[in-house]
C-alpha cells in the first residue's frame, strides 16, 4: 500500500507519530546529563527547548500515535481524537506553566504552539476525515422497500 492511498487518519497519525518519536529523540541526545525535571532544558533546533522527561514523553507520544495509525483506520481515528484532545489541553496548561517552577517538561511558547498545531490538525482528522470510508450510507428512507 503506497503512503498516497491511506486515510487521512492514518496519514496523519503516522506523520505525527514520526515527527514527534524523532523529535523526542532529538531531545533526549541534547539534554543528556541533565537533570529530568529541569524546568529550564536545553535549546533544540533553536526555537524549542528540551529535558530528559519532556523527550520521553514525547516519544512515548509519538509511538501512541505511530501503532494505531500503522494499524486500520479505525484505530488511527480514535487515537487522533484522544491526542488531540490530550494536545489541547496540556498546550492550554502550558499556556500557564511556562516560566514558573512547575514547568517540570522545560516547555516555552513554541512547544506549546506545536502542541495546538498538532491538536488541531488531529482532531480535525480525527473528526471530519475519512468519514464515508468507515461509516456505511445511511438508508434511503423514500426508496421503496426491496423485495
């Protein structure tokens, strides 16, 4: 099956799945030897920043999505929808954790902004795409009855 024949779904939790599994591991080679819970972190491709914890919940993000989104559409669907939402709110609890001792996962504005960007492209997948590839059409209520 090529890339340019799955649902959008799995699309996009295969995409996100890799992107985030490559950059938790990107962060986890720049914040070794630090400790796991600084809330301050290590620069990561300039604009992020980056500790050992942030970077392990990061791939363990990145995998929850990859599995599913490797394995039917059904799945990908569901775990778009639940990490949207997850994204969502840990972006909008970002929101108030930046710069403040409580900012165990080193977060700043751009990580929290890749946060909403990958919620809203999540849940919009999660919700709107692919529908009439899993959700059989509706019965016609005016068509005679067969037989």
């Amino acid at each position: 099956m090529r890339l340019t024949d799955l649902p959008w779904n799995r699309v996009w939790a295969v995409a996100f799945g890799v992107g985030l599994l490559l950059l938790g591991a990107a962060g986890f080679v720049v914040s070794l030897g630090r400790p796991p819970l600084d809330p301050v972190g290590v620069p990561l491709l300039i604009v992020f920043t980056a500790n050992p914890l942030q970077s392990v919940v990061t791939m363990a993000t990145g995998a929850v999505l990859l599995v599913p989104g490797l394995r039917s559409l059904h799945a990908a669907r569901s775990v778009n929808r639940v990490m949207g939402t997850l994204l969502l709110a840990f972006g909008i609890a970002g929101l108030y954790l930046i710069g403040t001792p409580a900012n165990v996962l080193a977060l700043n504005s751009s990580d929290v902004l890749v946060q909403f960007a990958a919620s809203a492209f999540l849940l919009g997948a999660g919700f709107g795409a692919d529908r009439r590839a899993s959700t059989p059409p509706a019965a016609n209520p005016a068509a005679p009855p067969a037989g």
